[in-house]
C-alpha cells in the first residue's frame, strides 16, 4: 500500500503545508487540477477527508494534521539522507534559481557567483529577473532578494551586501533649465522617470525621510517610465529628468559629472540586499555554495 501511496503522500503533505492548491502544484510542477484529483483519490482510498476547502482557504483536517506530523519527520530524514549522499559525491551539484532585481543581479549575485561556477561545474544558477516580492513557491524559486531583513513567517534572511543609500539625480544640463528641487514634495514641479513595478504594475513611490526620520513618500510625473533601473538611469543622463537610483549604480556618473545629485539630506542609508528563503528548506550541496559564496563578510 506505502508503494503506491508515495507519491499521493508527497502531494497532501504539500498542499498542507502551503495551505493552498495554487502554491502546492508550483512547488510539486503539476497542475491543480491532477493535484485535486491525487488528494481526492487518496481520500477516497483512507476513508477519510485529510483536507478541508473553502473558497479562500485550505487547511488540513485533524485525521490531516496527525498524518502530516506522522509524514514530516519521515520525510525530513529521508531527504536529509539523499542530501547527505549527494554531499559526499566529489563534485555539489544542482541548480539554484534566484529571484532579484536587474541591479542585483548585475552589481552583486554575478559578482559573486560567477568565479564559484567556474570553481563548480555541476553548480547552476537561474536568475530570474524580478522587482516584485516573488512568492518563491509559485515561481518555483529557491530564493529571492530584497531591501533589508523584513521577511514573511516562514523565511530566513542573509545578508548579503552592503547598505545602499538612494539618490536623486539629474543632468547638468536639466538642472541649468529648471534648478533642482529644495524638497521631495517639490518633485512635483519636476520632470521625472519612473520605474514600474513588474509584479503588480504599480509605479515606484520615490521614498525619503525627514530630518527627524520620518518617511515620505512621493509620486512623481514625467514623460517616461521604464521597468528596469538601467533606461531609468540612461535617461536621466540624457537630460529627461530626475530618477531615483541606487548611489552605487550612479557613482560613476557622478564622479564623471555626467549626473548631478539633489535632495542628498533626505537620502540617508538604509539595510542593504539580504536573501531570503524558506526556513523548512533542507539546503541541497548546491544552494550551500550559493550561500556561502553570497554571504556578505565584513
């Protein structure tokens, strides 16, 4: 009966722990409905209802929660064992993917990773290009990156780079037509290029702070808007107004006078890039090296 339960008991244990069908299928890479008809034949065979189902919610029965408590530590020692396999092999293998933005992608996990893949051939990285906070299990990814240490329930945060610090910047020659702004809400008098949020459409409120640390957010107005921090920053050279960009990505710039910063005052720094991924995941051979290669040191 265990033989060819298997691989229905892997899919309840998923489902109960994502409490969600949308969220299991991503992490087993089914579909929901072949996933539905597994937990309903499973169901079936026991005799019993292992979930309970609403419109919003899903959540395991008490016959579901004593079988997963039974599951879990089976499950624990038996992939910590094939870990354990793995890690004596000679070489890590396996392939990591990683959801981070353009900018950290380019200034920091490459970096970072690019002489480890080299060291590591069976190791491979997937970046997955992202400036929303990604649900790592419906996109199916090992780990994200973000802003500071704030993450869901559930997650570990790393630190992995330094702290950052956003900065206003603009053209010599747009600040000789129109000045430059005393104040963020000034900004509003101003020509700017937004970023657009690729996961929720939104566009990026500019964020700042006072001098006693309070925060303000501003929405700005301009004639262009980009999903990526590179055009953002390429216009901004190119005289079509203000951006909000990370300081190490312009620090060339303004070394070179191509950018002139404003609003310096209401800039301070702030938590840098952390990883983040789930506190339940059993680090296989290859994310251990990504994390260790990533691990910001002093």
């Amino acid at each position: 009966m265990l033989r060819e339960n298997i691989n229905d008991l892997i899919a309840f244990a998923a489902v109960a722990e994502e409490r969600s069908f949308t969220r299991a299928a991503a992490r087993l890479n089914v579909s929901q409905s072949a996933l539905s008809h597994t937990i309903k034949a499973l169901e079936q065979r026991l005799g019993l209802r292992l979930l309970t189902r609403t419109t919003r919610t899903v959540a395991p029965t008490l016959a579901g929660e004593d079988l997963l408590a039974t599951l879990n530590p089976c499950f624990d020692k038996i992939e910590t064992r094939l870990l354990a396999l793995n890690d004596a092999r000679d070489q890590p293998t396996g392939t990591v993917r990683i959801a981070a933005t353009e900018y950290a992608i380019e200034t920091l996990l490459w970096p970072k990773l690019s002489p480890v893949l080299k060291q590591y051939p069976s190791v491979n990285v997937e970046f997955v290009m992202d400036y929303g906070y990604t649900d790592l299990a419906q996109s199916q990814c090992d780990a994200g990156v973000r802003y500071g240490e704030q993450v869901s329930d559930g997650m570990i945060a790393m630190r992995i780079g330094p702290d950052e610090r956003m900065v206003c910047v603009g053209a010599p020659e747009y600040f000789a037509r129109h000045g430059p702004p005393d104040t963020p809400q000034a900004l509003s008098d101003h020509q700017c290029v937004n970023l657009r949020l690729s996961t929720h459409g939104a566009l990026y409120a500019w964020e700042f702070e006072d001098r006693d640390g309070h925060e303000i957010r501003v929405k700005v107005q301009g004639q262009t808007c980009f999903n990526t921090i590179n055009p953002v920053l390429r216009a901004a050279q190119d005289g079509h107004g203000l951006a909000l960009v990370p300081e190490r990505l312009a620090r060339p710039h303004l070394d070179s006078g191509a950018l002139v910063s404003c609003l310096e005052e209401f800039s301070p720094p702030f938590a840098g890039f952390h990883l983040y991924y789930p506190s339940r995941q059993r680090p296989s051979s290859a994310f251990e090296i990504v994390l260790d290669a990533l691990r910001e040191r002093a």
